[in-house]
C-alpha cells in the first residue's frame, strides 16, 4: 500500500487539501448531502480532482486517470472495481488527521439501499469529538474499543507503544487494517469480540471507546446499537472498565443516557462509576427530546421517506413512553484508576464552547477534581489563581460597588462563576506564598466585607479549576 499512500499524499488528498479544493461552499453542501457543487469543484483532469470524486463522492472515474503501480494496490486491496475503462470504489476512503487515512463504508443517503447489518461507519464529528478529548499523555499500552473503521488507533499514532484494538464486526477490523495500512501504522494487535471480551484478562494504560450509544428498541445496526435495553450498554462499560486499567491508567468514552421521569440523570449516570474505584468526570453535551432524537437517527440510517418511516418513527417514540424517558443525553465520560476506595466522581452539563482539544488539559481536569475532594484542613492549604483568569464586573454608572462579579476563565473549559467580593478578591492576590486561612480573614477586613468566609467555601472553586492547590 505504500504507493497508494505516496499517491494520495503526494496528489495533495489530505484534510487540507480537500477542503482548499472544494472550498466553503461545495463542503457546505456536501453537509447537505448536496453533490453538485462538489462536482462542479472537482471537474478537470487534474489527478485530486479524480481522487475526490472517486472515494470522497463515490463517482466513477476512468481507469487511465491512476498510474498503473497505484492501480494495482487499489484494485488488490478492493478499495475499487474496475468496470470496463471506468473506476468504482466500493468504500469511502477520507483523509484524517496526522496525513492519516479511514476506511469505511460510504454514507447512506436518500434513495440509497438500507443499511447492511455489518455497515462500518466513517469517521465524522463523533470520531473527531473523542480523539479531542482523550489525554495526550503517552501511554505504553492502548486499547481502542469496538475499533469500527480504526480512527481512534490512527488518532493515537505515536502516542501509544502498543495498541489493541477490538470490534463485534469483523468486516471493522477488515476496513480498519486498511485504514492502518494507508495511514502507515503497523504493529496493531486487532481481535474480533464483544465490549472486553477479547481482552479478558489484560489491563492498559488507555482505553478509548466510540461504543454503540443510540439508543432504540431491538436495533439491528451493529455500528451505533446493541440491542441492549435504554442505556445499559453503556452502563456496563463504564462498570467493566476499571478491571481493565493499569494503575493510574485512564479510559474515554462516548456515552449515552436516559433521563427518566422522577430520576436526577446525574444520579443515574454517576450511580454506574461510584463503585469502580476510578475517579471519574462526566459531562453532558447535548440534550434531546425524544422525537428529535428519533428523527435523527432515522435521518442517519437514510429512512426518511421510507415506506415503513412513520412506523419505525412510531414504535420508537411508544418506547421511549412506555419506560417513561423524557429526554436522551449525550456527552462524555473520563476515567482514572487512582486505585482508592473512594473514588470522585464529578457529573455536570456543560454546552457552552471550550477549548480544544480538551485531551490538552484533561489530565489537569481530573487532578483538580481529585484534590479539591481530597485535600484535607483547606485554611493551612497554599493556592494560586489559575492562569488566564478574568474579573468582570456589573454595576448601575458611579455606583461604588458592582451589583454582581464574576470570575471568566479564558483558556480550558471556559467557566464562569459569579462571586462575592472576598472570592474576587483572593483572585487577584492569590499566589501560592500564604496559607488560605489567614489570606481571607485579611482580605475581608480590607473589603470590609463582614466576617470571612470559610475555607471550605473555595473547595468548588477548587475543583472548577479557578485556583489551583
């Protein structure tokens, strides 16, 4: 494959590339699942312009348009089918990140026969989501779990000494060696099983794991469900997991959830991790109702207009009534074995933009919540303010003191948090040089604020990353 891989990168099809030659609006529409401009973009006999239209819009292209050496690998590895002068490719071949390359099988789009059982999904915003967010920190043993068409392993090139893959679907791993060889990765140990349990036995330093979350009755697509009743799938993931993590080992996953009638979705989703002995931070990203949630998933599978839509679309929402759910959450979910018997655990929402990729700082995540729950007597504890850290105030013009404050982080996960004087205060002189204690009793006679709060106030504080013990 190594001519085939020189090809592509030497032609220009990298992430780059394609986006330079489509431009903004052609892409746009392809978001659509709107073709025309993108072959309007890609018409000519350049040699990009080929390979777009071949694997990236799924035209045929004439066979002289590829050197022969090319060719040859293409058609060896069936990554095409020749039909007489003319070019098909049977997969989506799209470039990734790092000049890496994902095989998969092409987008369903309207009119296009139904989904086969063993359908491998591409790469796309959920792909791109968990390679964000997983650590950056090298790891000697790696496992990717339900591998798919193998991106996360191309995502962790370089990071990991050696790397595991799994999947239920041996079509995947088949897609997925493509996809490694393309990418110029070697050396990963790709077995064919169920969630871990062709890695019974064995821990690791990463897990990484874009699971079949959706959420359906009786689905049969193995890429995005189960069959597994609401969200117990994902449920006993996150349970299984920390048998299988080195000590100080970490996991990452994407992650559904129920919210159910008369049940707190953070007690719920929290319930799966307080017993693990992993600390663990969750956070949600997305919240739909059930008929959007439905509606989406039907898109995905290219079911609209289908005669049995309003059927399929009618027995899902009966499910979701029947067992009382309210509404379906999406996000992610971060473990670490720090091998204690009480482990942390922290559940939030946070839709609001951060910076990426979180993989950059997740590590200090998960060490702020640590401490702020483990750190003992708080007023003898030394902090300082986090870098990057903004005072904004509001108040009525001339008016001596500000009706409300608040502390912005500008870097990270982007929080704010409204405070009283004495918290804004400490922000601004907080560097690490004196005890916490006696740092606000000072503070408050200075403000004239009353009496100081107590240290035990900052904990939060703490743990949200605005000072750091």
């Amino acid at each position: 494959m190594e001519r085939l891989r020189d090809h592509l990168l030497e032609t220009g099809y990298t992430v780059d590339g394609v986006r330079e030659r489509l431009g903004d609006v052609a892409a746009t529409a392809l978001a659509r699942e709107e073709l025309v401009p993108a072959l309007r973009a890609t018409a000519g006999d350049d040699p990009l312009g080929a390979l777009i239209r071949l694997w990236w819009l799924g035209v045929p292209v004439e066979a002289a348009r590829l050197p022969a050496a090319v060719l040859e690998q293409a058609l060896e590895s069936g990554l095409v089918s020749a039909e007489g002068d003319e070019l098909r490719a049977g997969v989506h071949l799209q470039p990734w990140e790092s000049d890496g390359y994902v095989v998969s099988d092409r987008k369903v789009r309207p009119g296009d026969p139904a989904l086969r059982p063993d359908h491998v999904v591409g790469a796309g915003g959920a792909s791109a989501n968990l390679a964000q967010l997983v650590t950056r920190r090298p790891a000697g043993r790696a496992l990717d779990l339900g591998t798919g068409c193998g991106v996360q392993v191309v995502s962790l090139a370089g990071r990991a000494g050696h790397v595991t893959a799994t999947d239920v679907n041996p079509r995947a791993i088949e897609l997925a060696r493509l996809s490694w060889r393309l990418s110029g990765i070697s050396g990963v140990d790709a077995r064919v099983g169920s969630l871990f349990e062709p890695v019974e036995d064995e821990r690791y330093d990463l897990v990484v794991a874009n699971p079949p979350f959706v959420i359906s009755p009786g689905g049969t697509l193995t890429y995005r469900e189960t069959g597994a009743a609401g969200d117990a799938f994902c449920r006993d993931l996150v349970r299984r997991t920390p048998r299988h993590l080195s000590p100080g080992g970490q996991a990452h996953f994407l992650a559904s959830w129920l919210h159910v009638e008369g049940e707190d979705w953070r007690d719920r989703v929290g319930g799966w991790l307080r017993d693990g002995g992993c600390d663990a931070w969750v956070v949600e990203r997305d919240v739909q109702d059930p008929a959007e949630y439905v509606e989406l998933w039907l898109r995905d599978a290219a079911r609209q207009g289908t005669p049995d839509y309003a059927e399929r679309y009618d027995r899902w929402l009966a499910w979701f009534e029947e067992h009382k759910v309210e509404a379906i959450g999406f996000g992610w979910i971060s473990m670490r074995n720090s091998g204690t018997l009480d482990p942390v655990v922290r559940v939030e929402r946070l839709t609001h933009r951060v910076t990426l990729p979180v993989g950059d700082y997740v590590d200090g995540v998960l060490d702020a919540i640590s401490a702020a729950h483990r750190a003992g007597d708080l007023s003898a504890a030394r902090l300082r303010t986090a870098e990057g850290l903004l005072d904004e105030r509001v108040g009525l013009p001339g008016a001596e003191d500000p009706m409300r404050i608040v502390l912005r982080q500008t870097a990270g996960l982007l929080r704010t948090r409204e405070v009283g004087t004495v918290e804004a205060a400490l922000a601004g002189v907080c560097d690490g040089e004196l005890a916490l204690g006696p740092l606000l009793n000072v503070i408050a006679e200075l403000v004239g604020d009353g009496a100081a709060p107590q240290a035990e106030a900052i904990r939060p504080l703490i743990a949200e990353g605005y000072f750091v013990l």
